[in-house]
C-alpha cells in the first residue's frame, strides 16, 4: 500500500517553511499532497488558482507532489484519496497547543488517521503567512521568504 500524506493548509502564500516541510517529508511518504483548504464565505488574500498554480510550480521537480483544494473537513478530504497521514510542520510551543487539539480530534473521528509532525528548521521558524502578507500590504519585499520560483512579480497583481 502507497503511503500519502496530506499536507493540509491555507497557503496563502506558499513559503520557504512550507516548501521545506514538504521537502523534508518526501522521503518518509511516496506522494505528498498539498491539500489547500478554502472557506467559499471566507476572503483570501491570494485566488485560490494562483495558490494551486505557485505550488505546482515550486514542486515541477518531482511527481511525488500533487497539490490539490478542498472545502470542509480534512478527515474528509483524507478519506476520499485513501490517505492515513496528515503532515504538520511545528514552529513554536503555541504551534503545539493548537496542533495537539486538531490531531486529537481527528484521530478521534478516524482512528486510522496518523498526524505527523516535523519541526521547522530554525531559519523558517519566524515564517508565516500572516506575516508575509503584513510585509505586502506595506509594499515590502517578501522575496527572502518565497520559494525560489515564486517571485515578486507573480504576487504583484494581487497586492493592492
Ligand atoms: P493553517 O492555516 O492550517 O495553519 P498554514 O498555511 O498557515 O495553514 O500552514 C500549513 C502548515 O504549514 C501548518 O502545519 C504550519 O504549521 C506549517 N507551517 C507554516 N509556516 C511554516 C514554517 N515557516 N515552517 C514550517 N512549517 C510551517
């Protein structure tokens, strides 16, 4: 049986944490698929199609990544591609509490549901989305904290 992890997250943007947790992972699972969650009543700051098709290009490389979306439950999600992992990348002690309590509850409603963790490595451990998306507000340059084939100029439609 094939293990497929579910990476699972808004990825809104993709970041040089994300692309490394993904990364890390590829030896411990034969597919990886970024799963990007989405809420239809909630706005994002990048179109969901952008966010699919950065991630396809950051991981042209290899085949053993999919990126995928989804709206509703991950258990879910899971379920319908067969997998029995999900992978979380873990930055700070706040990242455990709140990792803890959605890995439990999702174990609880699928027990055959594993989450796997991976620590951030320390250079990525201040990169977030959030943040990211603060520094383009304010028309700063967010390259550092990008994968290497997302640029500037990929984002520069999508900032106001
Ligand atoms: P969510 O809204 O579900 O937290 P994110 O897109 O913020 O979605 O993050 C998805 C996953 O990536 C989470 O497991 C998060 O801990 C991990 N992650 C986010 N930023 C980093 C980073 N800088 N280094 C490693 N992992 C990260």
């Amino acid at each position: 049986m094939s293990r497929i992890a579910v990476f699972p997250g808004s990825f809104d943007p993709f970041t040089i944490g994300h692309e490394s947790i993904v990364r890390r992972a590829l030896p411990l699972f034969d597919q990886v698929i970024i799963m990007i969650g989405y809420n239809s009543e909630k706005r994002s700051f990048f179109p969901l199609e952008k966010r699919v098709e950065w991630i396809e290009k950051v991981f042209s490389d290899t085949s053993k990544v999919t990126v995928a979306t989804h709206e509703g439950l991950t258990v879910d999600f899971c379920r319908k591609v067969n997998s029995n992992h999900i992978l979380r990348g873990l930055r700070t002690a706040a990242d455990f509490e709140y990792e803890r309590a959605i890995a439990q509850v999702n174990k609880k409603m699928e027990d055959d549901l594993e989450t796997v963790f991976l620590l951030t490595t320390p250079e990525h451990t201040p990169v977030t989305s959030t943040i990211v998306r603060d520094i383009l507000r304010h028309k700063g340059d967010v390259s550092m904290f990008l994968p290497s084939n997302i640029t500037m100029k990929d984002l520069a439609d999508y900032v106001g």
